[in-house]
C-alpha cells in the first residue's frame, strides 16, 4: 500500500465514520451499527472506495487489544477470582451449549460431523467489542448482565488457545493439520508441543513477572520527566509489546493484554494509563467495525440472499436459545438471561481468524469459509438492532433500564474526588475517610505517592486538570470535588474545567491567597478556604492568650475579624483586578476592622468587669482590700 493511498484510504475511513455513526446516533441506531454501515458503503462489495478491508483489519483488530487491556485494569486479582463462576461456569456451559446449538444446525443441513463440530465451535464465539460497546451504551456495563456478559466472553477469549491446536485435528484431508500448525507469526511452528507448551508459560510469566516488578520503576522514570507525550508513548509500547509477545508464541493477542492489565490493576498508574490509552481504543474500535462493515461481501449476499439471511438468523437464534436457557439453568433472572443471550448472539472477531485457518487446515472449503465469514459479519451487523428491537419489546416493558449495580471489579461512585494528595489535602482526606465516605485520590508527584504508598494509602498517578481522568475518576458520579493541589494556575485550570463538565460536583478549593481565592470564586468554586488564613487565626488567638487576655476574649476576636474579613472578601469581589479601588478599598477596611476590634475588645472588658464584680468568688477579696486601703 503506497503512502498516497494510506492517507485516501485513512480519508475515507474517517469521513465515512463522522458522518455515518452521529446519524446513526440520532436515530437511536448506536455507534457501532453506524460504524457497520458506513464500512458497508465504502467497502470494495460497495461503492468500493477503499481496497481490501483485510489490508486495514489486522491494523483495527488492535482495538480490541487495548479494548482487553483497559478491561484487564479494572479486574483485579483477588476480585477475579471471585467472579470464577461467571467464567469457567457460565463461560463454559454457554460454549459447549452454543457450539451444540449450531452444530445441530449444521448437521440438519447435511453437513459432516467434523465440519458441524469445528463450524459450532467457532460461531459460539461472539464479539467482545460488539458486546462491551453496546452494554455500555446502554447502562448495563456495570451490572449483573455486563458481569455474566464479560465473564462469557473473557472464558471464550481463552478458549481461543486450544482450538488453534484442536480444530486441525478435524482435517478431512490427512496431514492437513501439521500444515496449519503453524498459524499467525508463532516462532514455534514445527516445534514440539512440549516446547510450545514451555514457551506459552514462559511468556506468562514475563507478562507477570514483569507487570508487577519493572513497570512500576519504568513508568516512575518516565513520569519524573514530566511530559504527557512520552507517558502515552510508554503505555502504548506497553500494550504493543505484549500483544506481540502473544503472537510469538501462539496465543491471543488480546488475551495477553488483558492479563498485562489485570497485572496492573493495582497499581498507582492505573487511572493514567486508562486515560492515556482511552481514546485509541475508541478510534480502533471504530475502525474495527468499518473493516467488518466492508469486509461483509455484498455479491455473495446478493448471489445468495435467502440462505445467508436465513443462516444468519438461525445462528443468533441458536445461540440467544442456548444462552438464555444456560443463563435458567444458572438461575439468573428470565429478564437478565435474555438480555445476557441477546447481547452474545452474533458471531465474534475471532470468528474471521478461525475460518482462515480451518479453511487452510482444510477442514472447510473456501466456499464454505466465505459463506460463514458472511453470516458472521452480518450477525455482528444485525446485533445493535436485535438488542435495539428486544429493548422496545422487553426491557422496556419490564419497567425499563435499571440503575446498574456495581460490579465486584468496579470501584464505584465515589463520593468525593481529592486531587492532589499532599500535607493539605491528607488531613481533609482523612475526615473524610474516617467518617466512611469513599475517596478517590489524585496526585501528580511520583515521588508523593511512593511516600504515601508507603503508608497503605491507596493514590492514582496523574495530572487531575485532564477531562479524561476526572472521569475514569467518576468525576461523573461524585458528589463532591476537593482541589487541594499546590500549583495556583493549575487549580484554577481545574475548577474551572470541572464547573463546566461535572455540573453534578461541588467543588472545594484551596487558595493560596486572597487573590487566588477571588480567581477560584469567578471559574466556578462553590467553597474557598484560603490555605494559611485559619492556622493564622489561631496563631494569633495563642499570642493573645500569652499576653495575658481571657479565653473568651481573644476566642471573640477571632470571631470578629474572621466575619468581618468574609464580608470584606464578598464586598470587594466585583473590584478585585481593578488596582486602585481594590487597594483603596482594602485600606478602608482596615481600618474599619481596627476600630471594630477596639470596640468589641472595650465592651467585652466592661462585660468581664460587670460579671467580676457580680461574683462573690472575685467581688469579696475586691471589698477587703479596698477596706484594709
């Protein structure tokens, strides 16, 4: 592909896109249908306005990789495990009961068992992309049905490994299958299966090893430097590098990025590596889904539309069947189950990897690989209407969405957000904490967060005034924003970008000074504390009590001045930036706040005198002395 027709084609993709998925949007469709048509339309079955869908497809499927690796962060280990009946229970029964589904399909067609068998096992699998993207649009992520769904799909991602060295066993043509051994750009083709064996473990343990004792010194390096550029570079080499360590040694690509991420689940890089990567993902993707689109080839549609069309819904009915009774059988919900099996209808993205290779394993024929690539792509087409459609008629009905539950590996809504984790934002923290509120903490110090880290306390590695991580945050569904970071520019860049994002957050911040806190005030805090003014205050009250005044005294002047001082700050609001009548205006105060001082301090003299004469504890030994004068 020369360079003139990259940029063509990356033109085409683009435009194609932009135009297509907002349509799409607009009329209740979702994105990924709108990606679909618009790869349907631009592909070479179409307007051909682009080559070979396949040119561009091994480039998109990285999306689904960073798709993986983004969901592997928020699984951590221990929860993980917890969610081992989702996928080696309904994981594995929704495999073997699909994959039968679909094999009886098969065989009622005249095929031979063999074919049923590896045909029933590579449709059973379904596009995690697809899935994932449509729960999340439509709430459901992060709920029971999103937990069933990604633990089905996660156990599918798996099984991907033994069927590349199972389906060439069911070779019709002998010698076939150590043809195919050698898939993809495995540097073990040809090489004995213990060896293949040992080299699969080895690379695990790398991605594990390595995951949890070197990316934690690598990235506090590239951090110190302090350049965004070169911490998105670093995260993406991450996620490349061992996508293609995989592919070395025979496994998924994706599978491997998501145990890097399930490796750096805990880590404090966590947020900055989801922010960073995020919105590749949804450019891949995107581009993922248009070379589905174009891939879908119209002729044989054309030449044969009854069967590909009848085909292709009888395979999201067998397996929406096998589903929903796998979902009954592990006594979900019959609203849940059905959501679970219309999500998990379609065929998947590995789908088109596996019939390349049984059919040059020779267990089908071209045609008949090209017939199942068709029905494939066009399930994955039909997927967003038939969940659009069993919505209106079902879920809809049912008293609509529900909220969605939190998921085990799901930090939640927290209710409150404190950026910048220093010596003030620690002891507002731990108010918090201790009162049993949940707090997401953020820090852009390295050398901090060891420090804290240190001390059990759990802080995210980031720059709190980018959009992206306030949200991976749950910027969205806190309640409250605490910006406690000690950079005075950066502060006010963050309330301002977070009074005009998160309406939903009330924003406390912390000022350097009266002119800082004025800054704060006009982008849109709602609570200001100047950092020094309290400290100040009580500095002061201990001087006084030190040079002899009663408790109560120096407690009212206190009192006093700090009253007096938030009205003078409100009052003098609409001339702060205009010099000579904010300076002016300050003097005046001054003064006014000296003689109310003086007045307040001479009247409660005159109090304490009053009650000292009216206590005969003090006003006896007072008469005695003036008697014995």
């Amino acid at each position: 592909m020369t360079a003139d027709s990259l940029l063509l084609q990356a033109l085409v993709y683009l435009a194609a896109g932009v135009i297509s998925v907002p349509i799409a949007k607009r009329l209740g469709l979702g994105s990924v249908l709108g990606y679909l048509i618009a790869g349907v339309i631009v592909g070479p079955f179409a307007l051909a306005l682009v080559g070979d869908a396949g040119d561009v497809m091994a480039f998109a499927e990285f999306g689904v990789v960073i798709l993986l690796f983004l969901i592997g962060l928020e699984v951590r280990p221990a929860l993980l495990w917890e969610m081992r009946t989702s996928i080696f229970g309904l994981g594995a029964a929704q495999m073997v009961a699909s994959a039968a589904a679909v094999g009886a399909v098969a065989l009622l067609l005249g095929a031979d068992w063999r074919v049923a068998l590896a045909i029933g096992l590579i449709l059973a699998m379904s596009s995690t992309a697809i899935v994932l993207q449509n729960l999340e649009e439509k709430g459901l992520r992060q709920g029971p049905v999103g937990q069933a769904a990604f633990g089905v799909l996660l156990f599918q991602d798996l099984a991907v490994i033994p069927l590349f060295a199972f389906l060439p066993l069911l070779a019709l043509t002998p010698g076939a299958a150590e043809a195919a051994g050698g898939h993809g750009h495995s540097i073990l083709a040809g090489q004995p299966e213990w060896l293949r064996i040992l080299a699969i473990f080895a690379a695990v343990g790398v991605v594990v090893v390595g995951g949890r004792y070197l990316t934690r010194p690598m990235f506090r390096f590239i951090a110190a430097a302090r350049l965004r550029e070169i911490f998105t570079a670093s995260a993406l080499l991450l996620v490349v590098g061992v996508a293609a360590l995989m592919e070395l040694v025979g496994l998924s690509p994706a599978l491997g990025a998501f145990l890097a991420g399930v490796v750096l689940a805990e880590s404090e890089f966590r947020r900055e590596l989801e922010t960073d990567i995020e919105p590749f993902r949804g450019l891949l993707l995107g581009l993922f889904f248009i070379t589905v689109g174009a891939g879908l080839d119209l002729g044989l549609v054309a030449a044969r539309p009854v069967l590909v069309v009848s085909l292709t819904l009888a395979l999201m009915a067998a397996k929406f069947l096998a589903m929903w009774a796998v979902g009954m059988a592990f006594r979900r919900s019959r609203r849940d189950a059905g959501t679970i099996a219309v999500s998990l209808a379609q065929g998947g993205e590995f789908a088109f990897v596996l019939l390349g290779f049984v059919a040059a394993a020779q267990v089908l024929t071209a045609g008949d690989a090209a017939l199942a690539t068709a029905v494939v792509a066009l399930s994955m087409a039909l997927t967003p209407l038939a969940f659009a459609l069993y919505e209106k008629l079902v879920l809809n009905r049912a008293a609509g969405l529900a909220e969605p539950e939190r998921l085990p590996f799901d930090d939640g809504a927290p209710d409150a957000i404190v950026a910048g984790f220093g010596r003030f934002g620690q002891i507002a923290t731990r108010l918090l904490t201790a009162n049993d509120f949940k707090v997401v903490l953020l820090d852009s110090s390295i050398e901090q967060i060891d420090t804290i880290r240190r001390f059990g306390w759990r802080v995210h590695y980031g720059d709190a005034t980018r959009l992206d991580l306030l949200r991976a945050a749950g910027a969205d569904k806190a309640r409250l924003l605490l910006v406690a970071i000690d950079d005075k520019d950066k502060a006010v860049e963050l309330v301002k970008s977070a009074t005009e994002y998160f309406p939903n957050l009330t924003i406390i911040a912390r000022a350097f000074d009266r002119r800082h806190a004025y800054e704060l005030v006009r982008v849109g805090g709602d609570d200001i504390v100047r950092e020094t003014f309290e400290s100040a205050l009580l500095f002061g009250k201990k001087a006084l009590l030190r040079l002899g005044l009663s408790d109560r005294r120096a407690a009212r002047a206190v009192t006093v001045f700090r009253e007096h001082d938030m009205k003078l700050f409100k009052k003098l609001a609409p001339v702060y930036g205009e010099e000579e009548r904010y300076a002016m205006a300050v003097r005046d105060s001054r003064e006014t706040m000296e003689k109310l001082l003086a007045e307040e301090m001479r009247r409660l003299r005159k109090e304490e005198a009053e009650e000292a004469d009216n206590d005969p504890v003090v006003a006896e030994p007072r008469r005695r002395v003036a008697g014995e004068g």
